[in-house]
C-alpha cells in the first residue's frame, strides 16, 4: 500500500504539535521519510510548507519506516534539531507503539529482550535475532484481544532498526501485514479475514501512538498522540477498540 506524496494542505492537516523548536505530524503508513535511489514519493519533499514563517523547513529528528504510521518528530531549526537528536539517543524520548499481531502471547504484559544483527549484506537494514548484536529491549502490554489477535502498546527501550517487527515475530506473535518479517502463509490466511478485505496484502498494522519528549528543561515533556490509521481500525476494533 504505497501512499501518494502530500500537497501543501495535506501535510499541514497532519500537524499534530507546533512550538518554536519542533513539529510532530502524524505520517501516512506506506510513504518513506526519505527519497529513495530510484526517486519516488516521499514525506521530505513536503517539508517546506512546513515552515510556518521560518526561514527553512523543518528537517527529521528521527525516522520511522514506510510502512510504519503515526507520530513523526521534524525540528524547527539546527540548534532544536541537534538537542533533539540527543535526546533520542540517550533514550530520554518515550514512544509508544500500537500493534495488531497474529495469536499474542499468553501473558498480559511482558519484556522482550533479544540482541539484533543484521540478516546479510544483501538485505540492507533487515534484521534477525543474533546472541552478538546489538542489544535490543521492548517492553509490551496487552490492550485488547480479538479471535487470532492481539492489540498490543509496545514501548521500544532502544532504537534498533525493525526492532518491533523482528522482537515480534520471533517470539511467536508477527505484526499483521509484515510482509518482510511475518510468514507468507498468515499473508495468504489474512487476506481472507474479514476485517481487512479491501487489500490484496493488508497493510503493516504498526502505528506510532504516542511520544513523549522532554525538551524544556523546567517543563513537563510534551506529549502527543496519533489517532489510529484507518487501515488498522477493524483490526483494532476486533480486538475491543472503542474508537478513542
């Protein structure tokens, strides 16, 4: 599910935070942060309208991948954008993510702790378990559970590439609509499920819910909230989501 590039008006319609120092949006599931070798769609093309009177646009403090949806953070200029950068390297940044997997685990909460390494030098940034990787940790907690499924809110400790993705699936319960790290026969199961009928392949249901972010010193940190993608919502709703 590739999503088409953003106009002016639709970018600033997925503001969700503006202050002096930052921005947070709300990014679309299927369009990358970043412009690719082949060219294509992507959110960073859009970025001047979001400048709001400043002198140049907003650039990335973070990234999240294409398919992921939900709360993206852009600093306002290279002095919040470099304290931003900090932040999110010492861990000082709260994220909370909002999962549908298939099955789910037997426990209500739980932690995830397994190292990652790349999967090989063809693959690029594809990860597997590896004992020598880096170290990887994910707390999760059940929200809701449907027949199959589980809604989880999990909460990234460190910043791995595909982190969710792979912890997910290799511990037995795989994101709905991972086509990289999910199997190829729930792919097959799924598109036979009834809450997601529209798509040929459902789409990744990985939504970035919420961030918190410390950046005044001698303030709460400020803290936003995605609303749920649409191509997740029967999912969500079929494991007790109440729309909020």
């Amino acid at each position: 599910m590739d999503a088409a590039e953003l106009t002016a008006e639709e970018i600033q319609a997925r503001v969700l935070h503006r202050d002096g120092l930052m921005l947070v949006i709300d990014k679309p599931a299927g369009l990358p942060v970043h412009r690719g070798p082949k060219g294509g769609a992507n959110l960073e093309s859009s970025f001047d309208a979001l400048r709001f009177g400043l002198p140049r646009p907003p650039v990335l403090a973070h990234r999240l991948d294409k398919d992921t949806s939900g709360c993206l953070v852009l600093g306002r200029h290279r002095k919040a954008t470099a304290s931003l950068g900090l932040l999110f390297k010492h861990g000082r940044i709260s994220k909370t993510y909002w999962a549908v997997v298939e099955g789910g685990p037997a426990e209500d909460e739980g932690i995830i702790e397994m190292s990652l390494g790349r999967l090989n030098i063809e693959r690029g940034w594809w990860q597997k378990p590896d004992p020598d990787g880096q170290k990887a940790v994910t707390n999760w907690k059940v929200l809701g559970r449907g027949e199959g499924l589980t809604w989880l809110a999990m909460e990234p400790v460190t910043g791995r590439t595909h982190q969710l993705r792979v912890h997910a699936a290799a511990t037995g319960w795989p994101i709905v609509g991972d086509d990289i790290y999910g199997t190829q026969a729930s792919l097959r199961r799924l598109r036979n499920e009834k809450y997601i009928p529209r798509f040929g392949e459902p789409a990744l249901h990985l939504h970035s819910r919420e961030i918190g972010i410390p950046i005044s010193r001698n303030k709460e940190p400020v803290r936003v909230v995605a609303p749920a993608p649409e191509h997740m919502h029967e999912g969500l709703r079929a494991c007790g989501w109440n729309g909020e």
